[in-house]
C-alpha cells in the first residue's frame, strides 16, 4: 500500500508536473502566436504605412511636377508676350520709317516733277529762240543770196549787152 500511496504519488505528481508543462507550454505558444500575430500585424501596417508614404510622395510629386509645369508655362508665356511686344515695337518702328522714306519720295518727286518742269519750259524757251535765231539766220542767209542772185544777173546781163559772154 505503501507502494501505491508512493505511486500515486508519483502518478499525481507526473499529472502535475505535465499539467504544468502542458500549461507552461500552451502559454508558450500562445505567447508565440500572440507575438507572430503582433509582427503580422506589424507587417501589415508597415505595408500600410509604406502605401500610405507612396501614394503621400505620388502626390507630392504630382503636386511638384504641376508647379514646374506651370512655371515652364508662366516663363514661356512671359517671352512669348516679350517676343509679341519685341514684334509689335518692330513693326511699328519699320511702319514710320517706311512711311518716312515714302515722304521723302514723293517729296523727291514732287521736286523731280518741278525740276523737270523747269527744265521742260527751259527747253522749249531754248528750242524757240533757236528756231527764231535759226530761221532770222536763214532769211538773213536767203535775203543776201537774194541780193548776191540779183547783182550776178544784172552783171550776166551787162555783159550779155556788151557781148562778153
């Protein structure tokens, strides 16, 4: 009896002992499980965290880009209304000059016609006193050769009375 009473003991203090270990061991892998379940959990905020930060630097990125756009597009707006206005100021500066050198031409022309005219009536008042010159040199030639014929035929005739010939 003795023997049982030890065995029993024995028996009731193996059932303890693994009661305990069973315990022990349950609350280890429940602590594990606790602990795969926390770094699960981890992982997946940390993957949130991460998409959360992606899609955040996307959009500041986006935001980022847009500005420079934008900027790029002010800046070339910029020259563009300069190049504009550049051209204007040219056009208008080319304007005057050609209308400028337009004046001067008509201007030049209107002389041109007034010397021309000038010259036109210079040269008729030339042509005239030549043509006057000419034909008072002309009678003046023809009265003399008049008088040359004249005094040739009377002397022709002189001679003709006296036999000469």
């Amino acid at each position: 009896q003795a023997r049982d009473i030890d065995l029993s003991r024995y028996h009731s203090s193996a059932v303890s002992i693994q009661s305990v270990i069973r315990s022990w061991s349950s609350r280890v892998e429940i602590s594990r499980r606790r602990a795969q379940n926390e770094i699960a959990e981890l992982h997946e905020r940390i993957a949130a965290v991460t998409i959360i930060q992606s899609a955040f630097r996307s959009r500041q990125c986006q935001h980022e880009l847009l500005q420079r756009r934008d900027q790029l597009l002010q800046k070339q707006l910029q020259k563009t209304k300069k190049t504009a206005a550049a051209t204007t100021i040219q056009t208008m500066v080319r304007s005057r000059k050609c209308q400028r050198d337009l004046s001067e031409r008509m201007k030049d022309a209107r002389i041109f016609e007034q010397n021309n005219a000038k010259i036109a009536a210079t040269v008729k008042v030339q042509a005239a006193y030549r043509s006057w010159s000419c034909k008072k040199d002309l009678s003046l030639h023809t009265n003399q050769s008049v008088k040359i014929q004249r005094c040739y035929k009377k002397i022709r005739c002189n001679m003709v009375n006296m036999d000469i010939v």
